[in-house]
C-alpha cells in the first residue's frame, strides 16, 4: 500500500485494515462483540466504531466441506460489519481467530483491506452550523447527546 501524505489542519490520517465480515443478522452482534474482545476499535474521540450494511449472501456448497453439496445457488440474507482496525499483525490473527470461533458458518466471507481513514482534529469547526449540535435536533441523534 503506497503511504498516502496528506496535511489538512482538519483531519489527520490514519494506515490500517478494514475487515468486511459477511454474517446473517442474528449472529452478527456476536461477531463483533468477539472483535472487540481484541481490539476497542477506536475512532478518534469514539469507540467500538462499526457499520452494518444489509444485504443478500449467495452461496452453493461444493463436495468435501461440512455440508452435502448442492445442486443450485442458496441465498441468505446478511449484514456485511464493517471494521476498520490498526491492530499489528499478531493481533490482527487474534481478531480474526476470534471471528471464526464467533461466525455461524464453516467457509465465513471476510475479506482484509489495506485502507486508510481520516480522523477529525479535536476543537476544530466546532461551531459548524451542519454539525447536529449547531442545529435542530435530530430524529437520529442518541438520547445521551440531545441538548
């Protein structure tokens, strides 16, 4: 992965891995609860930073694993987590390991990404007038951080 330079007296930016794990709705808390027995995952001034994206998983199983093979194409419905970690390689393996123990499937889909992310510089555009803080609540904003 080529370092990316770049300076903003907004955000800095941080190297790292994004682990895109696809697992069927009722088993994926489980799945990240056993990440973030490795790693807090922490985003500048937050934690436990996660993203779920809903979606449809297609499959068909080959001979030889766990399962009869088949003859046709099985679709489940899934959430893709995502994660973005800056663990070393030991823990990254930990993380991983951890998935696998956690994920209801023999073969799960989770793919390692080399990425970078931005994290904002604290005190700055506090007085952004797009920030919810600056404006009408909104539905979304958690109970814990209306004013």
């Amino acid at each position: 992965m080529t370092v990316l330079h770049l300076t903003s007296d907004r955000f800095r930016t941080e190297t790292g891995y994004r682990i895109l794990v696809q697992v069927p709705e009722p088993d994926c808390d489980a799945v990240l609860q056993a990440i973030l027995s490795y790693d807090p995952l922490p985003y500048g001034d937050y934690d436990r930073v996660a993203f779920a994206t809903s979606g449809t998983q297609q499959f068909r199983s080959l001979p030889g694993g766990a399962n009869a093979a088949a003859e046709t194409v099985v679709k489940v419905p899934c959430l893709e987590l995502s994660v973005f970690t800056r663990a070393d390689p030991e823990k990254l393996e930990q993380i991983l390991r951890a998935t696998y123990d956690a994920h209801p499937y023999e073969e799960p889909v989770i793919q390692i990404v080399p990425a970078f992310r931005t994290c904002h510089i604290r005190g700055v555009d506090e007085d952004n007038p797009n920030r919810f803080w600056n404006r009408k609540t909104a539905d979304w904003v958690p109970g814990a951080h209306r004013r």
